[in-house]
C-alpha cells in the first residue's frame, strides 16, 4: 500500500488538472476518489513496453471520469 500512497502524492496535482479541464465541480470529493481507483487500476494494469507510465494514467484516469 506504500508504493500506491507514493503514487498517488505525485499524481494528484495532475488528477486535480484533469478534474478541473473537465469542469467538475460539484461532487468533487466523489470524482476525486473515482479519479483515485481510476489511478489504482492504470497502476494494475499497465505495460512498461507500450509507453510511459504518466500519459497512460492520464488517459486512463480521463476516460474513467468521462
């Protein structure tokens, strides 16, 4: 649980960009948590063949908050 709090420390300025680049703004806390199982499962299921870790969890996190 560790390396995921670690996680989620360097990635919550840019769940908070994604947040706001979609005009969410009520239910935030809500959006903010699926944003958090969204990072969660980017984490589970990525491929460090395929790309980069960062623009994978941003579309990953974008798409479970659309």
């Amino acid at each position: 649980m560790d390396n995921f709090d670690k996680l989620v420390e360097r990635y919550t300025p840019m769940v908070h960009r994604i947040l706001q680049s979609l005009s969410i703004y009520r239910n935030r806390e809500e959006f903010y948590q699926t944003a958090l199982i969204g990072l969660w499962e980017a984490q589970r299921g990525f491929n460090p063949e395929k790309g980069n870790f960062t623009n994978y969890a941003y579309s990953y996190i974008k798409g479970k908050l659309l």
